[in-house]
C-alpha cells in the first residue's frame, strides 16, 4: 500500500487536528499536496497556491536611510539587513483576500544578483544555493558598462539542482536579448546561436526552446551551440500603439505561445518630458490576449479559444498552467497576469506593479486578482507557485540580492 494511500485513510478529525497546529504557509501548502483527503482538511479560509507575491518596500526604507545619513551622521545603515518577511496573496480560497507576511514558501528557485554582479541559484527558505557565473562572463559584455537589472532578463532552470548533477540554466540577456547556457560552476556562459530579441524560453520535452519576437519558435541543440527553426512566422494581429509580449507555456503536454498586446502611448508624444511631468500612472495597459497551440507535425502555431480546465499565470518568472478543478476561487479558461513591461515602466520613471490582472479567455474582459496596491521600481509582484502544484518546468526570475 502506498504512502499516500496510508495518509487518504486516516481518520479526517486527525488530519484536520495536523493541519490547524501548522504554523506557516509553507509547512500548509507541503502539507495540502500531500494528498486529496489533507488538502480537504485545511479550513476554507486558508489561501491557495498560487500566491502573488507582492512588492518589497525595505529598498526604499534602505534608500531613505542612506539619505538620512548624508545629512544625520548619527544614523547608522546596516549593510546586511535581516531578510524581510514578503507579503503573499492567495488566488484560490474565497472571496476574502489575506495578505500573508511570510518568507517564500520552500520549493521554488529564484536567481539572485548580487552588487558584484555575481549570480546565485538560490533557494530563499533553506539558503542552499549554487553559483552560476557572473553577468561580466556573458560573451560581448563591456565590463564598465554592467547593470545588474538589465544585462538578464530571465533564467530557466532545467531541473532542480538538488535531483540532478546535470542543472543547465539558459539565461536571456544582452538589451539584443541573446541567449546563453551553464551549469553550477561553470567558468562563463556559452552562448547559442539565435537571432536577435528572444522573447521567452522554455525547457520542455527535455529540450530548450525559444521563440522571438516575430513568434517563430526554435529549438536549442546546446552540443553544437546552434538553434533550428521548428515553426513559421507568427500572423500579426496587433494594430496601432499596441506592443506584443511573447510567452511560451507547457499545459497537458502541449506547447503553447500566449501574445499579450499592450497599448504603449511611450513613442506617439514629442514633447516626452511635458507628457510625463505629472503622470502617476504607467502610459501602457494591457487590452488582450491570444493563445496558440504547437501543431508539431505541421510545424505551425494554430489557435487556441479555449483552455478548458486550465488556468495561465504569467510574469516575469515562469510561465504556468494550472488546473483549476481543485482550486476553489480559480477561474478557469483565464489569464492572470502581472505587470512585467519593464521596458514601459522604467521609460516611464514610475514603479512597476499596476498593470495587472485577470483577462477571460471567453468574454475578453479584464478583471483585477489583487485589490491592493503593490508597486516597486526594481522588483513589481510576481508569482510563486510551489513545485508539487505546477506543471511547467522550473524557472525563476533574476532578482537583484540587495531586494532581499
């Protein structure tokens, strides 16, 4: 008889009486993917994975500090700062939307970048990490010229370092978003021949694949350092002041290319200063999106209306289909999205984090996931789904080290 088959045929009142002396987030979310009968044992209440991770503020309180130094030379910045709790907001559960001040839940990757522009696999609950190489051993890096924000702008993971010896990490970077590998340890990045502006990466099938911006997706062969074209060019469909973001998601086995359109309003004024002097929101919006569907044997993105069960959660970190039947509070058929246009919010000197929320698939509406407000220049919200409840691959955002 299997484990989970023991756990499913305790009593429920001694399950329930395990689940109310958990004390963090964490230790409930391990504890739910346990088993059916054990996630039916957490009260209604709790809030479901995934959790949007909102805006951290001690950055600015860091910066205010500095500020007050200049000028008080009494008052002391510490340089090591206790590692803050981060605030996470449930999508499923009902309708009550709890903020827990909790620190990341055990099971997720994030790649972290530190002030040397060095770059770390970290696990934030346990502090494991691995090293990657520096952000100055990427190919065609002016060594004065590093910005540790911009030089990467995703990592993908192909498994978790602790199963396997052989982790690749498949970097974007470059502002001609190239596209580069390395393992744990390794001297430098080795980069694999793409054109130009990758849009988004994926590690699926045991393979890396990638699509540009003009939607056409390759396939990565990181032996001999080259990528081979697997499918036409996308259709256009986006018109006038709108602006397409590009991602790539695994669901039920299938590949599939989701394109946000924005309405970016950034190029249409000459006087550019004038426009933004007393702007307090970011000049773009999300209007819409589009899913396609791999067809390998045809070797062409066709259509998808439909996302039946399934749910999206898209970001600056991984790209993630979700089932939605065991998540009360999930909509099915929905995009949930955050705001990751770093190119509109930065050219707008307005933190990110406004641009967000839940687009249906069916009536073409927008909704918000998150009532609050959560906004941060360096680091917007962004997704955190525990391993056991995901269906994609690993991936992780690169997080600046001093946001921690």
């Amino acid at each position: 008889m299997s484990c989970q088959r023991e756990m499913d045929q305790l009593p429920d009142h001694i399950s329930f009486l395990i689940s109310e002396r958990l004390e963090t987030v964490s230790d409930k979310c391990c504890f739910r993917s346990l088993s059916k009968s054990w996630r039916a044992a957490l009260p209604t209440f709790f809030a479901q994975p995934p959790f949007l991770m909102l805006s951290e503020s001690q950055l600015d309180s860091f910066e205010n500090n500095k500020n007050k130094s200049e000028k008080d030379e009494k008052v002391e910045v510490n340089p090591h700062p206790r590692v803050p709790l981060r605030g996470f907001v449930g999508m499923g559960g009902d309708d009550k939307q709890l903020v827990y001040n909790i620190e990341f839940p055990e099971g997720n990757w994030l790649i972290a970048i530190d002030l040397s522009v060095e770059i770390h696999i970290l696990n934030p609950f346990s502090r494991v990490q691995f090293h990657l190489p520096s952000v100055s051993k990427f190919e065609n890096v002016v060594n004065q010229n590093i910005d540790r924000n911009c030089n990467v702008h995703k990592v993908i993971l192909s498994s978790t370092p602790l199963i396997t010896k052989d982790c690749i990490a498949m970097a974007i970077h470059h502002h001609k978003r190239l596209v580069a590998i390395a393992r744990p340890g390794d001297p430098s990045w080795i980069t694999i021949q793409t054109p130009y502006h990758i849009d988004d990466v994926i590690f699926f099938k045991n393979q890396f694949y990638v699509v540009i911006v003009e939607g056409v997706a390759m396939v990565c062969d990181i032996v001999d350092r080259m990528a081979s074209v697997l499918t036409e060019v996308l259709p256009v469909s986006g018109i006038g002041l709108q602006y397409e973001l590009k991602y790539l998601v695994e669901m039920s086995v299938e590949l599939l290319l989701v394109v946000k359109f924005l309405c970016d309003y950034n190029d249409h004024y000459e006087d550019y200063d004038e426009f933004f002097h007393d702007i307090k929101d970011p000049a773009y919006k999300t209007d819409k999106f589009e899913v396609h569907r791999l067809d390998i044997l045809d070797k062409k993105w066709k259509g998808l209306l439909n996302l039946g069960n399934y749910c999206l959660f898209l970001g600056f970190n991984t790209s993630i289909a979700i089932s939605a039947e065991n998540y009360p509070g999930l909509r099915n058929n929905c995009i949930y999205y955050t705001d990751d246009y770093a190119y509109g919010y930065m050219s707008d000197k307005i933190p990110g984090g406004i641009d967000m929320g839940v687009f249906d698939l069916e009536d073409k509406t927008i909704r918000p996931h998150y009532q609050g407000v959560s906004n941060c220049y360096y680091s917007p919200p962004l997704w955190v789904i525990p391993i056991a409840h995901s269906e994609s691959s690993l991936s992780a955002p690169p997080v600046p080290a001093a946001n921690y």
